[in-house]
C-alpha cells in the first residue's frame, strides 16, 4: 500500500517538466517549431529538427520566466526612480571610466545608440513590452478556459489561433512604430560600428603592408630551412603572419583608445554631474560651469580608470567575470553583428 501510494505521488511527476509544463504541452510546442522549420532553407532545416525540443523548452521557460522578468524590470525602474538622476548618471559615468577598454564595442555601441535616438527607442521598447505582456496574459487566459480543446488542436491550429489573439490584443500602431524605431536606430548603430572597425582593420592592412616589406628580406632564409615542395608557400605564410599580427595590434591600438576616451569622457560627466548634485544639496555655492572642481574630479577618476584598465590588462578580474557575464555576451553579439 506504501509503495502504491508513492507510485501515485510521482505520477503527476511524470505529466509536469520540471514543474515548468506538461508533456503535452512541450510536444505541441516542439511539433510547432518543427512545421516553422518546413520554411526554412534546406541547411537549416535539419538542424531546427534537431533543436526544436530544447527550443521547446527554452520557449516554454521564457514564457514562464516573463512575468516575472517584467516585474523585475519594473522593480529596477522603481529603484532608479529612487536615486536622484544626477546621482544615477554619476555612477553610471564613473563604471564607464573603468570598462570602456574591456567592453570597447559596448560602450560605443551606447554612443551611437544615443546619437541615433536612444531616448526615443527607450520608450518605444517600454512600450513594446507591454503590448507583448498582454499578448502573454490574454494567452494564458484563453489556455484556462478550454484546456481540453487545445490539447485537440494540431501543432499548425494552436499557432494560428496564438496569431488571432495577439492580432485581437496588439494595438497594430504601437508595434508597427515601435518596431521601426528600433529597427532604425539599430541599423544605425551597426552601420557606425563597422565603420569604426573598418577603419580599424584597413589601420592593420596597412601596417602589415609595411611590416611585410623588410620581412619578405627573410623568405630565402626561411625556404633553406624547409622541404622544396613547401617552399612555394613562405610568401604567403610569410604575408598573411605580418597582416595578422598587425590587424592584432590595430584592436591593441583600438582598445587603448576606447579606454582613454571613455575614461576622460565617463570622468568629464561623473565631475559635472557630482558638483551639480552638491550644489543643489547646498554643500557647494557654485555649478560647474563657475568652478574647476568638475575638471580635476573629472581628470583625477579619469587617470585611476585608465590606469586601472591598463594594469588589468584589459581583463575582468575572476569576481567580476562572474557579475558581468551580461555585458560579456552584449558585447560578443556586438561584435559578431558588426563582422558578420
């Protein structure tokens, strides 16, 4: 009778992932991810098959984890919301000063969000999350009413009737507005980003071009040392190695300016923003603009950041790997984006 009953007790184990979904649910979803796939180009088709239950999956835990990731997310602005805004900026130009050389594409990736129409996006993905969260809410209510019938539907019924109701819910203006600014401040802050890394790999083509001159003097040395059939590849190898080494010391060169500029600008912005906060708080007579104060605050966090950077070695140091892991994989979208 004890076993029975334990049997019985890990049953509904057996119906739940993890507490996270059903079984049922997870097939239907995977099912749906496979009749997308029949769309896709002819590589990629195999590989989505493969995935679709681990996609399933992650699909099921964000739809699960997004309430939650909302209130979060309006938690943190109430918070924000908290600190005053001068303050709030003042840190946030102070972090700069010590990572603009570790997180080089990031932080320009801010600059040029913020020249293409950052505050506008800001408000319109505001707005986009709450038009995906009724999306969410209207889902789940429609799940509680006919459980049963939805359970019945074939994979290609149930995204169809999800379509009708984020058709039913969405406001089409919002989304199609929002949708486009960020599209368009998107596209601008990739296009100002290559440009910068063009610039930056045509530096290293150019330098290895140079390098390569006196070290092509070294080639008959090098092919006295190697077999005969290999030797009609030293000026390759030979040209190639110059340009690899000096495209890596053009990022070298690159990274260095980041860091000096974020540095000298997170600390221009930290100083004013300090100077004004206390003079509104009554601790100084005098703003920024009547005083030199800003500078050496400014120059003063400025050198410390640079000179920290440079001591790490342009790495994070192992806690703060573990803190920032975000930002790390913000910042290799980044970069994949802009060399893809």
């Amino acid at each position: 009778m004890a076993k029975a009953a334990k049997n019985d007790k890990k049953k509904p184990e057996k119906d739940t992932l993890k507490g996270w979904a059903s079984e049922a649910e997870l097939q239907r979803v995977s099912t749906s991810i496979e009749e997308l796939a029949q769309n896709l180009p002819p590589k990629f088709k195999n590989h989505a098959r493969t995935a679709s239950p681990y996609l399933a999956l992650a699909w099921i835990h964000f739809l699960m984890c997004l309430p939650y990731l909302v209130k979060g997310f309006k938690k943190v602005q109430e918070g924000i919301s908290l600190i005053p805004e001068k303050i709030f900026w003042a840190i946030l130009s102070f972090l700069v000063c010590f990572f603009g050389g570790i997180f080089p594409a990031t932080i320009a990736a801010a600059e040029a969000w913020n020249l293409c129409g950052g505050p506008e996006v800001w408000d319109q993905t505001k707005i986009l999350m709450h038009e995906f969260a009724k999306v969410v809410e209207a889902t789940k209510e429609d799940g509680k009413e006919d459980k049963d019938q939805q359970e019945a539907l074939t994979p290609q019924q149930v995204i169809q009737k999800k379509m009708v109701i984020a058709l039913q819910v969405m406001e089409p203006e919002k989304v199609s507005n929002s949708l486009s600014c960020i599209y368009i401040c998107w596209i601008g802050v990739v296009g100002v980003l290559r440009l910068q890394f063009a610039r930056t790999i045509t530096l290293g083509e150019v330098i290895g071009a140079k390098v390569y001159k006196p070290v092509r003097k070294l080639e008959p040395a090098i092919e006295s040392v190697i077999p005969e059939e290999y030797q009609k590849w030293v000026p390759v190898v030979t040209r190639w190695s110059c340009k690899a080494v000096a495209i890596s010391m053009a990022w070298w060169i690159q990274r260095i300016i980041s860091a000096v500029h974020s540095a000298i600008r997170g600390g221009m912005i930290f100083g004013e923003y300090l100077v004004d906060f206390l003079h509104e708080k009554g601790f100084l007579v005098v703003e920024h603009r009547d005083t030199y104060m800003d500078e050496a605050i400014g120059w003063s966090i400025a050198a410390l950041g640079f000179i920290t950077q440079l001591f790490l070695g342009f790495q994070l140091p192992l806690i703060l790997n573990l803190v920032l892991w975000p930002v790390q994989l913000l910042e290799a979208f980044i970069v994949w984006t802009v060399s893809s």
